[in-house]
C-alpha cells in the first residue's frame, strides 16, 4: 500500500560560474523559486572579512569593488583542479589562489583560505534556504548540473559542495542535457542530434547530443554526448570588459580599465556597472545611453548604438563559432534538427544571428537562456521523485493559440485539440494612418477576448514604411513544433520587415487548469461572441467611416446635395455606434450597429464612384504617374502602436 505522506521534492540547481539559481517541478511544469527580495538569480559571489564569511550573493556582488580582495567570484572555475592548473588560469581578480591539501586548488580571501567547494555550499545552501522558504518543508535532495566538460574530480568536487550544505545529490546532470530536458526534447518519434550553445558570463561550452525517444520501457528519453568543446576563459564578462576599455580610451585614460591606479574601486566598479547595463539594453533596442561619472572630473556621457557593441563583441563571437566548427567536426558532422541557447550573452541579436548562420538551424529561444539550466534539473528531479509531468502538448494543442487584435478580442490561428506539429497563417493589417510598429500580443485560452485569455508573449513588428491604415499587408505566421514549442513570426510584405518570438505555451498549465479554461468558456460562450463581434464591427466600422469620410472630402462638391446629406447622416450614425462601443459596450445592439454599417456602405457607392472617376481624371491629367490599385484590405487588424 502506498504511504500517504507527501513526496519529498527533489530540487533543481543550476551551481553556475557567475550566477546560480534553484527551481522546483511539479502538476504545473518546472518554475525557477525566487529568493527573498524577489530575486531569481542568485550571484555566485561571497565575501569572508577577519576569516569569516560576511556577505553573499548580490551583497557580495554589489560591493566587490569595495573589498577586492576579500571577496571570491567564479570559484566554478577551480572545483576540483589542481594548484598548478587552477595557478594557470587568468582570473583577473584581486584574491589569491594558493596550494591547499593534496595539492589542489585553494581560494584566500578576507584571511580565509577555503576550498572551491566550500564557497560552492555556501552558494548551495543559501539555494536550499530559498527553496525551504518558499516550498514550506525541508529540502535534502537535489539534483544539480554541471558543464559536460567537467572530469570526474570536478563532478566529485560538487558533491563534496553539495554534502558540506547538507544536500544529497541525486544526481548531476550535464547542463547541455538538463537544458534539452527542459525543452521537453525526446519526446519526437526518431532520434534527434541537437546543439546546445551555451555562452554565459565567464564561460563558453557546446555540446552535440544525440537523443533517443523513450521506447516505452520507463527510462525515458537518452542523451549521449557525441561532442563537445569549450572555452573557461571566454564569456560575457569579456564583452563588458572591452566596452568598458573603449569608453576608458574616449575618456583619455587609456585601456588599463580594472587596475588603472587612477581609478577608485567605486569608479571601476561602476564603470563595469554601466558596461553591462549597456550590452543588456543594446540587446533590446537599438541605443542606450551612457552617463557614468568617474571621478577627478572625469565624465563619459554619450549614446552607444547596437551596432558598436557588436564591433567589440564580435570577436567574442566569432571565437564561440569557431569552437563550434571544432565540436561538429568531433561528432562527424551529423544533420542536425535542434540548436538550444542557454546563457545570459545569447540574448544578443548578434549571437543569435551567427549561431543561426552557422548551424542552418533558427535556435529554441522559448526559455529565458539563464534560467533553462535549472529548469531541466528541476524537471530531471520531479522523474526521479516520480511526479508525473503534464502531457499536455505531447500529441496536441490543449488550448487554442492566437492573437490579441484592436479593441481586445482574439484572432485565434492554431484551434485546440489540432494535432502537432501544426501551421497556421492569418493576414492583418493596420488601424492608424502612417503606423511604423505593430505590436503583437500571443494569447493561449478559448475566450473571445483577450483579457480571458493567458498571455504568452508580446513583441513588436518595427521599421515599417508610413501608410494609410489598412495598407499594410501583415502576415502571422504560428508553428508549433514535434516538441511543444510555439514560433511566431511576423513580416509586413511591401516593406519586408520581419519579427518573431517563441514561446513554450504547456508551462505552468495542469490538467485541471485546461479544464477549468475549456469550462469557462462554454459558460460565457454567448456574452462573448457578442462582444467580439461588436469588437470587430467597430474596427471594420471605423476604417469604413475613415475611408469613407476622406473621399466624400474630396468630390463632396460634385455630389447631389442630398446625397452628400444622406451620407453624412449615415456617418454620423455608424460614428455613434462606435462611440458606443467604447464606453458602454453592454449597451451596444450588434444587430442594429450592423444594419447601420451596410447602409453605410449602400447610401455611400455613389461617393465611390465620384471617387474613382476623379482618380481617372487625374491618371489621364499625369500619364506617367500611375498608382496601382489596392484593395480593401481584409481579415483582423493587431492590436497596435503607432
């Protein structure tokens, strides 16, 4: 019989070289637990002051530059080696690396000389305080990851990490594998060969790995090795060192930016600060400004574009690429059918650009890249604790997948319960005269109106040419893929102007949430279908009124007076309707606010045809000054900024 006591969770930790974080998978999916100001990432940075250890992670971090010396980062990178390897290593910071017991690697700071391992647990435990925080229960067990690279010492050394905070390790699981794990890879019918690119703060590792389906005998998906390289010394922290260096040289100080004696450690620590501040924004938008005071009346003020950031990273980059040339010529070159990004640096257009450029493969960016890694153990922890994980996108789309369009109602493309892997496209346009952006909103739910609805994700469609609404021929395109992941994709057809975002819509969904979605919308299936179709009558209505409106401006003069008046009435009419809809939508008669709308269109043909034929007059007038014809544009309009 089995026991009715509760499963004791099994956690999933990232032990990262700059950041670590721990997460928990349960009914709902995998989900990264948050420490106690909110925070997701804990810095993997102590201090130890008078040979005691003083602060931790973002305290730790943040005033680093205050106790150079006391304080130890990246201690990942001396786990379990030797003094003469780790003595090697160019690790730029201010603590001491020294000869400890059996002549391995020793970390002095602060008067303390401590192993790697013991600043691991110290990393490991602050972990599990957060995870026994917000789970309400002891935390023993965890399963933990590790590069594919590390030997036997440095996965024992993690061990002994985990043991000195009180931590069983169920087991460690390569990073590149805990990574595919998170993105539910395995679950397609065939062996799959996958990349996993992993560019971190301080790090660099790839990985080729083949993956073989679970063949029904309970062990679940494989995952072998076939290659992979690496570089310990190359990461993030290279890129904001070399902005920082730049922005030393423009200021005339020269390019000795973190021992520069003429530097206060506030001034290099903001500096570095600002570095990264910087390369995060530039990986969002196209400049950012920069305004750091140095000190001495130093000051660098000025606005950095994407494109210099990209001139000093791309030497960075391109040796990642080289080391991925190096890692599929290993594996024997083989086809490949996934690349995953893990990594805070692969948030980088440029990154992205080059990885897609030299696999042939669009990478999975459905996860945030810092927290895929934790997410996979956590999923690796709930097999082992044997908790079920949802199915949900395994055979099917559970809950219809669409778009938000102008006035909140939803465009739905991929219907639920369509099998995978699945396509849709749907044409939009725009609602505003001369709009540059479209801003798309992805909705998952059987709701009518979005607000109902779960959202995915938001991105913009940028860079468009200025044109009348309705112009503008926007194509959407959803795919979701033998494994579960949703890309959207987003390109205007004159301009060529494209965008896209992926997304993983099973996460954070159970059984009964589907459920419960599917009940309400059968509930509200009426007072829903009404107020979408009044949501779209005033859109339609609008652009109508608008088109409408502007030719009767035009040949309003060549006109019967009556029919002028009678097209103004009807303006007026259908301009009252929308109104309406706007501040009091339980009030509007969708059937009356459609009759208006067609007699509208009736009442206003001969404007039309007044129209057309000033537009036939004015071709014949400038013979070589010919407009094609557009059309009506048709279909749903996104919701939108100008």
């Amino acid at each position: 019989m089995e026991s009715d006591e509760p499963r004791e969770p099994i956690i999933g930790i990232d032990l990262g070289t700059t950041h670590s974080l721990v997460a928990v998978c349960d009914a709902a999916g995998p989900r990264v637990i948050e420490g106690p100001l909110g925070e997701r990432l804990l810095p993997s940075v102590v201090r130890y002051s008078d040979g005691r250890l003083s602060a931790v992670g973002s305290e730790a971090r943040r005033r680093a530059a205050e106790f150079p010396s006391e304080t130890i980062l990246s201690a990942k990178r001396y786990m379990g080696r030797s003094y003469a390897e780790a003595h090697a290593l160019e690790s730029g910071f201010e603590f001491g690396v020294v000869e400890g017991p059996r002549g391995l690697a020793a970390l002095r700071g602060g008067g303390a000389t401590v192993l790697p391992q013991e600043v691991g647990a110290v990393i490991l435990a602050e972990l599990r305080g957060w995870a026994e925080r917000a789970l309400g229960k002891s935390v023993r067990q965890a399963v933990i990851t590790v590069p594919a690279y590390f030997d036997d010492g440095q996965r024992q050394a993690t061990r002994d990490a985990a043991r000195l905070a009180g931590m069983e390790v169920v087991r460690l699981v390569p990073e590149p594998t805990a990574a595919a794990l998170a993105y539910g890879l395995g679950r397609s019918v065939k062996p799959e060969t996958i990349v996993v690119y992993d560019f971190g703060g301080g790090t660099f590792d790839v990985s080729v790995l083949e993956v073989t389906p679970d063949d029904g005998s309970g062990m679940g998906a494989m995952f072998r090795v076939l290659a992979t390289s690496g570089d310990t010394q190359l990461g993030g922290d290279d890129i904001d060192r070399m902005v920082s260096e730049r922005l030393l040289r423009e200021a005339g100080l020269g390019a000795a930016s973190s021992a520069r004696p003429g530097l206060s450690p506030a001034a290099r620590q903001a500096l570095r600060d600002f570095a990264e501040s910087t390369k995060i924004a530039l990986s969002v938008q196209e400049s950012a400004a920069v305004d750091v005071n140095l000190g001495n009346g130093v000051r660098i003020a000025r606005s950095v574009d994407r494109s210099e950031l990209e001139e000093v990273a791309r030497p960075f980059v391109d040796r990642t690429i080289a080391l991925c040339q190096r890692a599929l010529q290993d594996a024997g070159n083989p086809h490949l059918d996934r690349v995953v990004l893990v990594g805070g640096s692969t948030r980088m257009p440029i990154v992205r650009r080059e990885v897609a450029r030299m696999f042939g493969v669009e990478p999975y960016t459905a996860l945030d890249p810092d927290l895929v890694v934790a997410l996979g153990a956590a999923v690796q922890g709930a097999l082992l604790g044997g908790i079920r994980r949802d199915a949900l996108l395994l055979d099917v789309i559970p809950l219809s997948l669409g778009i938000e369009t102008v006035g909140g109602a939803v465009a739905k493309l991929l219907m639920r319960n369509s099998s995978i892997p699945a396509q849709a496209r749907e044409m939009f346009s725009t609602s505003v005269d001369n709009q540059t952006a479209v801003r798309l909103h992805v909705v998952q739910g059987e709701r009518e109106m979005a607000a109902d609805c779960r959202s995915l994700a938001r991105f913009e469609l940028r860079n468009l040419p200025p044109m009348p609404a309705g112009i503008p021929q926007v194509e959407v395109e959803f795919t979701v893929d033998a494994n579960g992941v949703l890309q959207v994709r987003a390109g205007e057809r004159r301009s060529g102007q494209r965008a896209s975002v992926q997304v993983v819509p099973s996460y954070g969904l159970t059984t009964e949430d589907v459920d419960r979605m599917e009940r309400e919308s059968l509930t509200h299936a009426r007072e829903d279908m009404r107020r979408h179709r009044i949501v779209d009558l005033a859109v339609n209505a609008a652009l109508d009124v608008k088109w409408i409106g502007d030719a009767l401006d035009r040949v309003r003069e060549r006109l019967d007076p009556a029919v002028v008046d009678a097209v103004d009435q009807e303006l007026h009419r259908v301009r009252g309707f929308i109104s309406l809809v706007k501040t009091a939508p339980e009030s509007v008669d969708a059937n009356a606010f459609h009759q208006a709308k067609e007699f509208l269109d009736r009442v206003s043909v001969p404007v039309h045809e007044a129209a057309i034929a000033e537009s036939l007059r004015a071709d014949q007038r400038a013979p070589h000054a010919v407009e094609p014809v557009r059309s009506k544009s048709g279909g749903h309009t996104p919701r939108s900024d100008s």
